[in-house]
C-alpha cells in the first residue's frame, strides 16, 4: 500500500505519503461540507466563503490525522524502533514500524498516544470553538466540526478490535497478563473480525433508515476491518509454529553455573557482574561417573536468583553459600528438552520468572530456558516468512 502512494514531506526523518485514495475522501469531506454542515449551521454566508472554509476544514483535519500518526511514529521511534513512515489513504492513516514491538509495554505506549493525541485536539479545537463562535458564526461552525471530528476518531479508534488502536491495545494487556504476544495477536484479531462485521450491520441498520451515504460509509470501514482482521489472524496462524517448538533448542546448555560452596560476594563478583547473569544454576561439584562432564552432566541441587542474594545482607555475602541462598530444586518448577515452549512460556508468565530449569528424564541438568531467548527466537520466525510482515502497521 506504501508503493502506490506519493510521497508528499518528510518530517523528523518521517515520510509522510498520500495514497490515491485519499484524494476521494478529501473530495467527500469538502463536499460534505459545503453541501450540508456548512451552510447548516452558519447560514447566509458567501458561496465563496463556504468553499474557503470547507478546504481549510479539510486541512485541518488531514493535518489532525497527521498528528495521531506522528504519535505513534514518534513514540516508536522513540522506543528504539525505526519508523518506515506514515500513510494517509481511503479510511484515515497508518504509521508503519520495522518488525513487531518487543513487548507488551512498546505496543501500548506506541498505540495509546494516537488517540491521546486526538483527544488532546479535540480539547483545544473545543476550546478555539468557545471563541471562535463569538466571532463568527462560520468560524465556530469550522472548529465545533473539528472538535468533534478529533473525539470521535479517539473513540473510533478506541474500539478493541485489530487493527484499530483499542484492538492494539486489547494485545497489549492480553500481552501483558500471559506473556504470550501470540495468544495476544488471536484474542485481538478475533475482536477485530467481530467489531468490524458489527459495524457493517450498524452501516446496513442505518442506510436503511435515512442516512444513506453514511450507512453505506459504514460497511465500507466495517469490511476493511474486518478483513484486516483476517488477514492478520491468518497471518499468525501461519507464522505460528509456536505449538510445534520444543523447549530443547532452545536451551541455553553452557550457562555460568556456581558450586553450593562458593560464597555469595565470589558469586556477585565473577558470575553475576563479571558474566552479567541474574540465574545461576548450582550444581554438585562431584561429576557422577556415568554422566559426561560440565555443567550437563552434574547434580542439579537449585538456582541461585538477584533477589535470593539480595536477601542476604551485604556484610554476611562472605559467610553465606550458594547452596544456602539458593532456591532448591525441591521448589522449582522445571521443565523437560521436549516439553512444547508454549507450555514453558506459560509457566514463566504464571510464575512470574524469566528461566526455567531444564532438566532430563533422569533429573540431570541440561540447561536454562530463558525468557528473552524464547521471544527472540519467536520474532525471528515470525520475521522470516514473507509476505507483508516486515511492516507491521498501526491505524
Ligand atoms: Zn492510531
């Protein structure tokens, strides 16, 4: 959609383009405007005048749409994440971003911004209403359009189904709350199907009951939706291989690892600051004969967690071992090679954790599941299969 568009400014490193289509609902905005709002509400007006206000209407409003855009743009950009650039076409705009959010946190605070932005219009549009009115009945009738126009694309767009912003922000919070942006994705799409076949029979409702033109309007917005919605959730389905993916390639089999005996302060020096690491596996020192030696052959007795050595006052770290600041295998939830990584990514996010002991049949440790490398490995795959998911757009 981005390739057929023109290319009409480039802001804060941002290409702003214009699709064909939107030539159409610029024409029907203009029109509208000068047909029917217009002289409606500020009657006695020139021809002229009319026609004027009903261009710097549409400015304003094309110029409004440009600002909810900017919001997702700049917050993502701000977020570390490149901004391929912004599209206006036949239903409003999309800010297109390079690959998927990284979390939970990205795709809200990318998405909630728009519609902040266009209630923050609306708000100031409302207030140069007050004003405005007073001196002309034209000028109110100009801001009191764009007022409205900018809360109702906010509450427009605030519906929780793909891919408008409320949908988005229905994946983020389902995101958030199960660790898992694919089930995310599903519970969006689903939403998003179902609000735009909603639309499209509030679109039917209403043509046959007076307003035509915007009954028909209606069913346009609710069919585009809905199959936006479809394609994504199909697109997911696909790229989801999620279910066949086992916990063992994934694993991370040569971890730093502790003996029970090392002391804390030795831990914090040369494994978690040296090595970076907040888990720690601690394992027997005695290799058992028939296993092969390092880390995957030897007992797994627990894992030493930040927060388990944090517990330990600082002046006791000498005195106090792993073994005793660790929390033991007893307690830990761990997980087997070939235990699907669905299931282990559930564990985490019901768990609250970011690794997961790996441990074989006969209880011998192979390794740790982290949480980051799960959700990389996901995003590579779901990068890797062709068609349009490189740009991920947002409404
Ligand atoms: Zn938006």
């Amino acid at each position: 959609m981005t390739n057929d568009a023109i290319p009409l400014a480039r802001l804060a490193g941002i290409t702003v383009r214009l699709h064909a289509t939107w030539f159409l609902v610029a024409a029907l905005i203009v029109w509208s405007l000068r047909a029917s709002y217009l002289p409606g509400s500020a009657p006695g007006y020139s021809a002229g005048a009319y026609w004027t206000a009903a261009v710097v209407v549409a400015l304003l409003f094309f110029g409004s749409l440009l600002v909810h855009e900017f919001a997702h743009a700049l917050m993502a950009q701000r977020r570390g994440i490149r901004v391929l650039g912004i599209t206006l076409f036949l239903f409003g705009g999309v800010a297109a971003i390079e690959g998927e959010p990284e979390g939970a946190a990205d795709e809200f605070w990318i998405t909630v911004v728009g519609p902040l932005s266009s209630f923050g219009l609306a708000a100031l549009f409302g207030l140069l209403w007050l004003a405005g009115r007073e001196v002309s009945d034209l000028l109110g009738a100009m801001l009191g359009y764009l007022a409205v126009i900018n809360f109702s694309l906010a509450v427009f767009n605030l519906l929780p189904g793909f891919p408008l912003d409320g949908g988005r922000l229905l994946r983020a919070l389902v995101w958030w709350r199960t660790g898992d942006p694919s089930r995310a994705t599903r519970v969006a799409a689903g939403t998003g199907v179902a609000v735009g076949y909603g639309l499209v029979a509030l679109g039917i409702a209403r043509a046959f009951t007076g307003s035509f033109v915007n009954g028909l309007w209606l069913v346009f917005v609710g069919w585009y939706l809905q199959s936006m919605a479809e394609q994504y959730r199909r697109q997911d389905a696909s790229r989801s291989r999620f279910a066949g993916l086992r916990v063992g390639p994934l694993t991370d089999t040569a971890p730093a690892y502790v003996r029970p005996r090392d002391p804390l302060d030795r831990v914090v020096q040369d494994v978690v600051l040296a090595r970076g690491v907040r888990t720690i596996p601690v394992l027997a020192p005695e290799p058992e004969p028939e296993r092969t030696p390092g880390p995957g052959g030897d007992g797994f007795l627990g894992l030493l967690t930040l927060a388990g050595i944090v517990a330990v006052p600082r002046d006791r770290w000498g005195a106090t071992t792993a073994a005793e600041a660790m929390v033991p295998a007893s307690s830990l939830h761990a997980v087997r090679p070939d235990d699907p990584v669905e299931d282990a990514v559930r564990l985490m996010a019901d768990r609250d954790v970011n690794q997961l002991a790996v441990l074989g049949q006969d209880g011998a440790f192979v390794g740790l599941l982290n949480r980051a490398t799960v959700i990389r490995h996901l995003e590579i795959r779901a990068t890797l299969p062709p068609q349009d998911t490189a740009a991920r757009t947002t409404a």
